[in-house]
C-alpha cells in the first residue's frame, strides 16, 4: 500500500449518515483504467467476483488502488471516504 493512504478511510455513509463500523477494502489493479475497455472488464470483475458495484480509485505514480466499503446499517456502497 502507498504510505500517503495510511489514514485515508471511509468516514460516513452518503444514505444514512452511518459513521459506524465502516471497513475500508482496498484492490490493487495492474492495468491502467483510464481504457474503457479495461474498466468495463473491472467493473465486471468487482461486481462477480466481490460484490461490490461502486467503488474509488486512488492513483499513486504507476500505481492504481480501487477503494470501497460498505455500511453496515443499510447495505449502501455510497460511501465518503476521508483523511
């Protein structure tokens, strides 16, 4: 992991206001996904194989991170994440 995202986690839930037990998951991909055809492939991805549809990117240098999470009152993937 980058160390400039030690700190940076998901701080309240955009649908309930939840700030409560959120959890961050961070992916390391290794395929830029500013091609479309490579999102889309990642967008699938997330979806089938960890359930997860919406999602963050964080890119360092070569390196580019998926953030996500979940809230744990009400389900939603609507997350703000902060310092």
């Amino acid at each position: 992991m980058p160390e400039d995202t030690k700190g940076f986690d998901p701080a309240a839930c955009l649908n309930c206001n939840n700030k409560e037990g959120l959890k961050a998951r961070f992916f390391l991909i290794n395929a830029t996904t500013e091609n479309a055809l490579i999102e889309k492939e990642t967008k699938r991805i997330m979806k089938e194989k960890y359930g997860i549809e919406d999602y963050g990117h964080y890119v360092d240098g070569e390196k580019e991170l998926l953030t996500a999470s979940k809230c744990p009152k009400c389900g939603s993937e609507d997350i703000i994440w902060d310092y």
